[in-house]
C-alpha cells in the first residue's frame, strides 16, 4: 500500500507483492470485490487492496439502504475518487441487511482496513450457489492477484 | 450499431442549459448498449450551476442561485459544483469501460492525455499536473469530471474561453465572508480562461482523441435510443429527488456545517472556514501550507492580528501548535482547524 503498513486480516492470509489478501473469503477478480460469510444465509462485502489503491484517494461514497435488492453484476453503490464516479458492482443477489455507517462517513476506512472496519455492507443471500463463481483457492487468488499487479505496474497505474 | 472502428463525432452546438447535461449522458447510454466511442461538443446558451453526482446541495448558495436565474442541475460524474457558461465549450468522451484501464486513476489520466495534447496544438502550453489539473503555469485551465455509465465510462472536461471569477465563487455557499473574499481571490489566481478559437480547439481534440484511441473520426448523430434517453434524462435531471442526490451518500464532509467548510480552488488550492466558542478562522491554503489566514477572537485580546501573522507559511498540519499558544480561544480555533485537509473534496 501506497499509504502505509496495510492492517492484516484476522485470519489466514497470503501475501502477494505487499499485499496481504484474507484466506476467509472469495473474490470476485473483475471488481475487486471480496465476499465473506457473517452467518447462516448472511454475507459481508467489501473492496480489496488494490482495487482501494488503483482507485486513487477515495472520497465519496454512496450506497444502498437496509432492505434494498441486490442483483449480481449491478451495481449497488457509487465510489467517488479522483473525481470519478464509478460503480461497486455486486457479485450475489439478495438483499441489503446491513450498511457499515462508518464506511458511509469515511471512505478512507477502505483504504486502511479493507478486510476490518472497511467492509460495505451485508447481505442475505438469494442464491448461495452465486458464490461459485468467486475466487477461494489460495493458489487462484494469487495466480490472479500476481497477473493484476503486473498489469498494473507495466501500464504505470500502481509503482511495485 | 455494430462498433466499426470509428470515432462518432457530434457537436451539438448551442443548446439549452439542461440539454449540455443530458445530451451527453444519454450518449454514455448509447456507447454503453455499443455505440462506438464518442467525442460529443456543447456549448449552453445561458449560465447555469452544475454539481458533481456525491455532492451536497447545501454547497451552493441557492439565494443566489435563485436571484440571478441560474438552474441548478446534478451530473452523473464527479467533481464539485461549478458555475457555467456560454463562454465555455463543453467537450465529452465516451468510451466503453472495457477500452480503459480498470484503474479509475489510470483510465482518467488516459482520457485527459488529448486533452493537453489539444490545448499544445493551439498553442497553449497546457500541462497535466501532479494534483491531476490540466494548467497553464500555476492555473487550472480545464475543469473536468468524470464517471462510468452503465458499461461506458465518460470524461467531461471545457475550455474556457472567458471566466466570470465573481460568480464562480458567488454561487458557492460560504456563511464567512472572509473566506468568500479569499475564495474569490484565489479563483482569480488559480482558474484561468484560455482564449483559443473553439473551432481550432475542437479539431485538434478530435484528432487528439482519434489517434489516443486509434479510430477514424466521423461525425454522427444521436441513435433512436439515445433520444429516448435523452427526455428520460431530462425529466430525470429535472426531478427534486434526482438533485437531492443519492439517499445514503456521504464521505469527508465539505458543506457548512460544525466541521467548518472547505471550498477547493483546484487542486492543492483550497480555503477553509470554521468558527468554535466565539471564535472564528478563514484561511487559503496552497500546497499544503496557510497562505491567509483571518482570524476573529474578541477572546485573544487583542492578540488576534499576531496570530494571524504567526500561522502563515505554517503547514496545515502545524497550525493547531502555533494556535494553541494563544490560550483557550487559540485551541478552540486549533480544534476547529484540525483535519481540514482531509475533508476538503
């Protein structure tokens, strides 16, 4: 991380190139979007690392209230930074049962704890075999993240 | 339509307030449902205000807004709220998001690569700046904005051919007339207006824009799809709701309030204003570092104008130790200041 020591998740994780990812959850590759379980029926969503990093400072942000219906692959909230406004894109359908206020007040929390206080929201399932399609494996979560980081540095986005 | 390799090319022309708007967003609907990449040009045939898709109404001064005739409308970009005029020509790009890097940071500083190389053709030596400013010297020459639409993501940007400095600043809600004055002030300095021949302007971009993107520019038309988009967009643009702005939005708070408000100038220029106890401080920053400051504490006996003295050239940073010498008015004013930074959009 650009910004300074990067908190490590509670659980296992992997290192790669700096980045520490939580072994606790899934991801979804394209967004930068992780998944974890918080209870029968129940997930948490959040952003990693390098999706908080290759978004520049992150200044605002807007997302659904408790009750509203996510869709996989639409979005559910709008992330602001440097001056771009862009979607968070959910990869489970189901319904918002939770939002991380603290999140709402400072964007910034995802860029410091992504895996900890950073988290989104948090949602009830509608269809669990939505998560299939995640990233799990450790060795397939740093295949991916190694191939993204390379990306990133050959075209300059992030330093590495 | 099928995606032929081309650049669609629409200038719209002089078009109404509202339509500079919704023109070009119903365009980021087109190219999103695959119309190709689209450079589109406007330029709005009377002066309006404009805020950015996160941003809170209560950053503007509707008083004023109201009192001299000036619409008030919310982008689906970012950025804050900008005064507008007919003496800006409005450009947008539109791509489809899967064209750019996924890095916000890095699709951005792409799109707005012709944007430089443009003004250079018409013999303004622009530059992309660190703070992510297209300037001439020390001036932001260029607002821009930018957002993803559906599947296409759209930078905005003008060029400036004239700058009303007294209204940009005017429109802004700012309670603390000491930071109205500096703000005004340093928009004077900061934003400059850049007087190319938009006809020039507009061809060198667009065979910036067809190289960057390696595609032969034609001009084109809005499809059937983007028309219907266009009146959705515009009773959408049009509806309380939609300018309220999105229900649970929220972020380093910059409107008038107990934090104090922030008001960026462009980017590292910025002022700030806060009261606490009966005191009350405004202050330019540049670069981090306090350039004006004015201070208000019947509380310092006195000793106010010394303070003043003592905090510029200070970083923001360190101004709360130099304030805290000054007693209990000193640290509620020190109090008041901390974090400003951080919270200045």
């Amino acid at each position: 991380m650009s910004s300074g020591p990067q908190p490590r998740a509670a659980g296992p994780v992997v290192r790669v190139r700096g980045f520490d990812l939580a072994l606790d959850r899934r991801y979804e590759p394209a967004t930068h979007i992780w998944v974890a379980d918080a209870g029968p029926g129940l997930v948490r969503i959040g952003m990693d690392p390098l999706g908080a990093e290759t978004s520049g400072t992150l200044a605002q942000i807007s997302l659904p209230g408790v009750g509203a219906d996510l869709a996989a692959g639409r979005p559910f909230g709008q992330l602001e930074a440097v001056k771009f406004v862009g979607p968070l894109t959910s990869p489970v359908s189901g319904t918002v049962r939770a939002v991380n206020d603290a999140v709402a007040a400072d964007p910034g929390l995802i860029e410091r704890d992504p895996f900890g206080a950073g988290w989104l929201i948090e949602a009830e399932l509608a269809d669990p075999a939505e998560l299939d399609g995640l990233l799990t494996d450790a060795a397939e979560i740093t295949a991916w993240y190694e191939a993204r980081i390379e990306d990133y540095v050959r075209t300059g986005a992030i330093a590495r | 339509m099928p995606d032929s390799g081309t650049l669609r090319v629409i200038d719209f022309g002089q078009v109404t307030p509202l339509r500079s708007q919704t023109l070009w967003h119903a365009v980021g609907y087109g190219v999103s449902a695959g119309e190709p990449p689209t450079l589109t040009f406007a330029r709005p045939s009377a002066p309006y205000v404009c805020l950015g898709y996160h941003r809170d109404l209560a950053e503007i001064d509707h008083d004023y807004c109201r009192a001299h005739d000036l619409p008030v409308y919310r982008r689906m970009v970012g950025g804050g709220p900008v005064y507008l005029d007919q003496r800006q020509l409005f450009f947008q790009i539109c791509v489809p998001a899967g064209d750019v890097s996924p890095s916000r940071r890095d699709a951005l500083a792409g799109l707005l690569a012709p944007v430089v190389t443009a003004f250079e053709a018409v013999g303004i030596a622009a530059r992309l700046d660190s703070a992510g400013e297209i300037c001439l010297g020390e001036a932001k020459i260029c607002g821009h904005g930018a957002g993803q639409i559906e599947n296409a993501v759209v930078v905005c940007g003008n060029l400036i051919e004239a700058f009303d400095h007294d209204r940009a600043a005017a429109i802004l809600a700012m309670p603390d007339p000491a930071q109205r004055d500096q703000t005004a002030a340093l928009m004077r300095r900061y934003v400059a207006a850049t007087p190319a021949d938009p006809g020039a302007f507009a061809a060198a971009l667009t065979g910036a824009y067809a190289t960057a993107l390696g595609r032969d520019p034609r001009p084109g038309h809005l499809s059937a799809g983007e028309l219907a988009a266009v009146t959705e967009l515009d009773e959408l643009f049009t509806s309380p709701d939609w300018l309220a702005g999105p229900a649970r939005t929220s972020g380093r708070p910059a409107a008038p309030g107990a934090a104090g408000r922030g008001v960026k100038v462009r980017g590292g220029v910025w002022t700030f204003a806060a009261s606490s106890g009966g005191a009350r401080i405004a202050a330019s920053v540049i670069a981090g570092r306090l350039e004006q400051v004015s201070l208000t504490a019947p509380a310092m006996n006195g000793q106010a104008r010394a303070a003043e003295r003592a905090l510029v050239g200070l970083p923001v940073a360190g101004a709360a130790d130099a304030l805290r010498q000054f007693g209990e008015p000193g640290s509620q004013l020190a109090a008041a200041l901390a974090g400003a930074e951080g919270r200045v959009l």
